[in-house]
C-alpha cells in the first residue's frame, strides 16, 4: 500500500516524517522509471506507481513470503478453488501470487 501511495495508517509525528521521506524518494524512483523507458512519459505519477506495482508484484509477494521466518503463515489456506493448500509455499501454482487484497482498499482489509 505505501509503495501504491494508498496507505492509511499515518501513526506518530516520528513515522509521520519516514513517511513523508519514503513517499518523497518514491516519487524520485518513479520519476527514473518514467525517465528511462518512453513508453511511460505520458503517465501521471500514479500510474507510473501503479505500472510499477503491476510488473513488480510477483517479486515483492515472493520476497515477503518466501523469506518469511519459519511458523509464519499466510491465512488464507488455499488458492482458487480451494485444492492447492498455500501453507509452506511461495506460491499457489508455481505462479500465482496467492493474495487477493492488492485492490481491495486498505480500510476493508
């Protein structure tokens, strides 16, 4: 949700200034993006973060979930038609980033 400028926990005057620190190289890392590739010189900031999230999901999804420490558990038990159990793995199907939050808003979670 930070990465995606959704996030609505804005917590105490100290987290607040990370907060605003982080959102500010963010916005320096999405402005690179859209400088290097040509294709996303006509997309606002927002979408430029959400191009990013989309092409980077994956990869962030695996590295929370495959590096979690051992007994962390994902909630949610399977995947899909509920067959393929989720626990102990990285991934629903070799492939599939088992969460179905990415845009569910982040009050409803």
């Amino acid at each position: 949700d930070i990465v995606r400028g959704k996030d609505l926990f804005y917590g105490n005057p100290q987290e607040k200034d990370q907060r605003k620190k982080l959102d500010e190289n963010l916005k320096t890392i999405f402005k690179n993006i859209k400088n290097k590739n040509k294709d996303l010189t006509t997309l606002k900031p927002k979408e430029v973060r959400e191009y990013w999230w989309n092409a980077n999901r994956s990869t962030i999804w695996e590295a929370i979930t495959c590096s979690a420490a051992g007994g962390s558990q994902y909630f949610r038990g399977t995947c899909g038609s509920g067959k393929t159990a989720t626990q102990g793995k990285c991934r629903c199907n070799g492939d599939q980033v088992p969460t179905y939050f990415d845009y569910v808003p982040q009050y409803l979670r």
